[in-house]
C-alpha cells in the first residue's frame, strides 16, 4: 500500500513529485525510510555514513505533479536585481 507524500527535488527535474514514505510502524527502519550504516577509517575516526534503504519504502514510485523553473542565469548575464535595494 502506498503512503504518499508531496516532496520538492532538483533531480531528475525540478518540481514537486508525489513520493512513496517510509511506513511508520515499520520494525526494521523505525520509520525512518532506511538504516545508517556509520563507518571508520583505518585509525578508528568517523569517515562517514552509508544509507541503506528499507523494503518498506519503495524509491522508485515517483510522479511528477508540478515542473519547477530552475534558477539558473546564463555565464555571460548578471542578475538584474543585485543592485537593487531590499525594500
């Protein structure tokens, strides 16, 4: 069963998507979507983290409802409302 969300991403596209979430009373992920996996290096300090997604959550479930503009202004071109004063 599907227990769905609304969530802004920038990829594959930007826009608003109908996303798949974690469910709740899930055992093994508490509800989180997937279980961290911390790891050292070779002197015992924080190297970083794995994300190891839970069966409860399906990733791959995603529509999008709304494309977003993105923001970006080409190399040669400045943004007309730099020099403009906040109020």
């Amino acid at each position: 069963m599907l227990r769905l969300r609304i969530e802004r991403a920038r990829w594959p596209r930007h826009g608003l998507y109908l996303t798949d979430t974690p469910r709740p009373d899930c055992p093994d992920c508490e509800g989180d979507g997937g279980i961290e996996y911390p790891y050292g290096d070779s002197e015992g300090e924080y190297a970083g983290s794995n994300w190891e997604p839970c069966h409860c959550v399906n990733e791959s479930c995603r529509w999008l409802i709304l494309p977003l503009p993105s923001r970006r202004l080409p190399r040669n071109a400045t943004d007309p409302w730099l020099n403009e004063p906040p109020f």
